[in-house]
C-alpha cells in the first residue's frame, strides 16, 4: 500500500468512527515529507495535518487563496519545485475543499469588493476570470491545478501529484486524481521527459531565465486549454497579439448656423388702433431687441 492509499484508508475509517483508524508513518519513511498545497481558509487550521495522519514535521504546507495553479511556471509552482528541490518533499497534494467562498465568488462581486478598497478597475486586467483563476467547481480546480503541476518542467516525473478534495465539516477526504496513476502512465517522451540530453534541458532552462516579469501579458483562452498539447520543454513567455489602434478619423468640418433674423419687437409707445392711449411715462426708452443664442456644433471628441 502506498502512501496516499494509506493515508485515505484511515482517514476514511476514521470518519466512519473506527477508534483504532490510523497511520504509521514510519511504513513510508521513503515517501515523506508529503508537500500539500491547499487553501487560506481559515476553518482548515483545525484540519490539517490531522486529516492526513502524517506528524507535523513531514508535512509542508503551501496555500493560496483556492488552492489555485494558473500556469507552469507561475510563483506556486516555483514554492512547490523549491519544497521538492530544498525540502525534499516526495510527494504532492493538491487539495481542495467543500463550501469554498473563492468559488462562490462571481467576477462581479469580487470587484465590486475591490472598489471599496480603493482599487481601480483601470488598472486590473480585462479578463478577471483568468486572472484570479475564478472556478465554478471545486473538484476542476483541482484537476486544472494537478494537470499544471503534472505538466511543469520545474517538477520532476519522479514526484507524484495528487488531487484531493475535503470536506470542512467532516475532514472526509476524496482522491480526485491519483498520482501514482499519472506517474505510472506518464509516456517516456512526452511534453516533460527529462530522459532527453542535457542540452535539451539547459535549453528549456535558459527559455525559463530570459522570462521578463515586466513584458508578462495575460492569456486571452480558458485557464488549462491546452494544456496537454503545450511542449513545456521549449516554453515561451506568454504573450497575446493586441488589436492595433483605430485608426485616427478627421472630425468633420464644424458648420456655424445662422440664425434666422427675426424682426424686432415694435416699440414700446406703439398702440393698437382703436385702443386707449396710455399716458407716456417721461424718460422711458425701448427696450433693445432679444439676444437670441448662436448655435455651433462641436467636435464630438471634445
């Protein structure tokens, strides 16, 4: 039985109530420290290591907000490659949870509460959705998050990843994707064989330190389309072709209106025939006729 076989066998028993349910994880000195990479969930500080069985000091926890991986090469997966590279962790488990507010959380709605921190919307990215990672189910997220982590050049074919997910109110815990399934069926010359010559590998390895954070873009497709038919072995800063400028339009020519005269009103003494004559006030002159508005139309653009 290997690892995560045993781990989901006591949890298992240990939820149905089995007093002596259990792990000995001296049995699998071979496959600790196991690095987990879940979410900040506050509710999960009870949970965890517990619900794995494993002693604290072979259990490297990593979080983000959904236990979210959007690509190959993002700063997850650099934390997960150093957790392997430095502190020898054997294994990966990307594990989800049940009743998870980043899922509940529309683009809308999220920013909506950026706003009232005082973010603005001009400087966020278009697309919000692929940004943040934004999910409709817990148990894809984890699958899109296994498949990054399974396809990355920074984790080697000898690390297997596993996806879990877990229930906040019981600690129940389901294996979505079975690492050692993966790890078994991975083909030797697929998208990251590091069976391959060194030179191949220097080569992906210079791609990877020529990457320029400050020339980063933001993909336009689905987070994980595509996934599988990318050779990350020759991976290229992502970059998007933007739509060239409209192209400048001459603002028509602006037509000054005349307005039509109109002839001014009668003086102020005239009288209608036939009608008294009202006694003249000394000194009272005309009024001057109406100021009427000169109309111009505008440059729409000003």
């Amino acid at each position: 039985m290997r690892l995560l076989e045993a781990i989901l066998d006591a949890n298992h028993r240990a939820v149905a109530g089995d007093p002596n349910a259990g792990l000995h994880p001296a049995d699998y000195q071979d496959e600790l420290p196991v690095i987990a990479l879940t979410c900040i969930d506050p509710r999960l500080n009870a949970l965890f290591p517990n619900v794995l069985g494993v002693p604290a000091d072979q259990f490297i926890w990593l979080r983000n907000a959904g236990n979210i991986i959007t690509g190959p090469l993002t700063s997850t997966m650099r934390s997960l490659a150093l957790a392997c590279a430095v502190k020898e962790g054997r294994e990966i488990a990307i594990i989800g949870h049940t009743d998870c507010h980043v899922r509940q959380t529309t683009a809308l709605q999220l920013m909506e509460k950026l706003q009232r921190l005082g973010v603005d919307r001009s400087q966020l990215p278009e697309n919000l959705n692929e940004f943040f990672g934004m999910f409709a189910s817990e148990q894809q997220n984890v699958i899109k998050s296994c498949a990054f982590a399974r396809q990355s050049p920074l984790i080697g074919p000898k690390i297997p990843v596993h996806g879990l997910l877990v229930d906040i109110q019981t600690g129940k815990l389901d294996w979505i994707v079975n690492g050692y399934e993966t790890w078994q069926a991975q083909p030797k010359a697929g998208p990251v064989d590091l069976g391959k010559s060194s030179s191949a590998a220097i080569g992906a390895l210079g791609a990877l330190t020529s990457f320029d954070l400050g020339e980063m873009k933001f993909p336009v497709g689905k987070i994980g389309d595509g996934a599988a038919a990318q050779n990350w072995g020759e991976i290229k800063p992502m970059r998007v072709n933007l739509p060239s400028p409209a192209p400048q339009v001459e603002p028509p020519p602006v037509i000054p209106t005349t307005p039509s005269k109109v002839p001014p009103p009668p003086p102020s003494d005239w009288v209608r025939p036939g009608a008294p004559v009202p006694p003249r006030v000394p000194g009272k002159k005309p009024l001057p006729p109406p100021i009427r508005p000169r109309f111009v139309s505008r440059d729409p653009k000003r």
